[in-house]
C-alpha cells in the first residue's frame, strides 16, 4: 500500500519545537523507524509550512497514493481550503495530532480538516502515525 505522510506548518521544527507537547525525536528520525517496521508498504512523507502547498499535496496524493496521514498543524483549525482538498479526493485521509488537542486551548477543538477525514488520531505522540498506519494497511483486530 502506498501511504503518503503530509505534514504541515513547524512540524519541520520536531524535536526542538515544544518538546513538552511534541517530544524530542526529529520527524525524520521517526520516519526512517516507521519505513523500517512497515517495509511491505511505501511509505512517503511531504512537509510543508504553506497551506496551498498542502492542497496540491491532497490533489497530488489522489494520483499517486492509497491514502494520507494528515497533520496540517495550525492550518487544521483555520482552513476550508484544505478540508475541501480532502473532500475532494477519494483516498481515505487520517488526520494526525501529535499532542492532546482537546485537552489544549479552546481554539485547538475545532478543526476543519477534521471534518473532512475518516478520523483523527490525537495525543498519542509521533506514535499517532503508527496507529494511523496500522488502520489503513488492514492490521486491526
Ligand atoms: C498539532 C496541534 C496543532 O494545534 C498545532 O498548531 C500544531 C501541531 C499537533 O500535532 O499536535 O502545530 O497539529
């Protein structure tokens, strides 16, 4: 299975950025660990701190891909542009927050993205991704 990870605004920034809420472990450094335990399915990954970029990315994806794991970041709570990409697509889209966004400021609740997607994965870390990719390749019980 062909699985696109798209990562949005500062995730680029993983592992120093806030590490209270989103640990120390560079993106990249997980990314290599979570290829290496999934080596029968592509994994790629795209990060991104521009919302249109995040858009082509969603169209991209159709083309290219099975399904995406959505971290767009901040621009989950304020874009309709990237939650009507989602809904425009016909792979199914997981979206992924790292930290407890329920658990954060108010503004954090909302997501528009969100409401596009199949589901949403929050608090479980860098592990979320791992979960998210356990869903789509069909590893549930
Ligand atoms: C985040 C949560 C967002 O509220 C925040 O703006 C981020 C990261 C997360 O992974 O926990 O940049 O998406």
């Amino acid at each position: 299975m062909k699985i696109i990870i798209i990562n949005g605004p500062n995730l680029n920034l993983l592992g120093s950025r806030e590490p209270e809420w989103y640990g120390r472990v560079p993106f990249e450094t997980y990314f290599r660990r979570l290829q290496a335990a999934y080596p029968e399915h592509r994994l790629s990954l795209l990060q991104t701190n521009e919302e249109g970029a995040l858009v082509s990315a969603l169209q991209q994806a159709a083309q290219d891909c099975d399904a995406v794991i959505l971290n767009a970041a901040a621009f989950s709570h304020t874009s309709v542009a990237i939650a009507d990409a989602v809904r425009a697509i016909p792979i199914p889209v997981i979206e992924v927050h790292l930290s407890p966004v329920f658990a954060r400021e108010g503004f954090r609740h909302h997501s528009f993205t969100a409401a596009a997607c199949k589901g949403t994965i929050a608090g479980f870390g860098l592990d979320g991704y791992r979960l998210a990719v356990e869903h789509l390749t069909g590893n549930a019980l």
